[in-house]
C-alpha cells in the first residue's frame, strides 16, 4: 500500500454527524466504527471511535469524536484548513454544499492569479478553502 497523508478530524460528539455531512457533501462510502464496537461499555459507547470517508474522486476523510473523558480538549482544527482543489466542476458543488450553514470568511470568486478560490469554516468548527483551476499551469 501506498503512503498517504489524509486529514483527521476530531470532534466533540458530533462525528457521525460531520461525517455523514461530509459523505452527502462528497459522496463516497463511509465507514464508521464505535467505542463499544471495541468492547466500551456505558456513556460514550455509541461515540464514534474511528470514521473512514473514501470518494469517488480519490478523496480520504477521517474523524472521531474525542474520546470519553477528553471532551473538550481542544478546538476542531482551528490552525488547519481542510483544501479542495482542482479544475474540476464538481468543486463548485462540493463548496455550495459545505456552504451550508457555514461562515463564509472568503467568497468562492476569481482571484488575482486566476483561479476561483473560497474559503468557510463549516457548521462543524472545520475550516475549508475551496480552488477551483482554469486548467492552466499547476495546483498546489
């Protein structure tokens, strides 16, 4: 198998609620796995242990909810920023859906090196920037 890098994303007991989001915002096939799949019993068995996005277009997303007695342990992702980019049209699509209920701090328009870039933190605390190509020179 190859190496990869993948964001992982934690969250204070709304992970298979992101996650589900995330899926119906990207699609793919999601996989999600519970403290008490693994043998926890009580409050927090039903918390989400381990989530596994995997898209048509090639994309890995993975998360949890903080697990039991490390709640609140930190913010989500507040110096980290989750990048689509590409030339693809279906970004347009990815965007308006995490759009939803988000706060738009950058608006998905031309900038000044040609491409259309945007940037949201989703209803989830996750930030996200959006870059969508003309087909022209490199991404990155």
């Amino acid at each position: 198998m190859a190496s990869q890098l993948n964001p992982y994303l934690n969250f204070d007991g709304t992970a298979r609620e992101a996650m589900t989001f995330y899926q119906q915002v990207l699609g793919g096939q999601l996989d999600i796995m519970t403290f008490g799949q693994y043998g926890m019993e009580g409050d927090g068995a039903d918390g989400v242990m381990h989530a596994y996005l995997a898209t048509d277009d090639g994309f890995v997303l993975m998360g949890s909810d903080m697990p039991p007695g490390q709640e609140g342990g930190g913010t989500a992702a507040s110096n980290v920023h989750v990048s689509l980019s590409g030339d693809d049209e279906k970004l347009r699509g990815y965007w308006e859906g995490l759009a939803e209920g988000a706060t738009v701090t950058m608006p998905l328009e031309k900038q000044m090196w040609g491409d259309e870039f945007g940037a949201l933190t989703d209803r989830y605390g996750i930030s996200w920037m959006v870059n969508i190509g003309t087909g022209e020179g490199t991404q990155g």
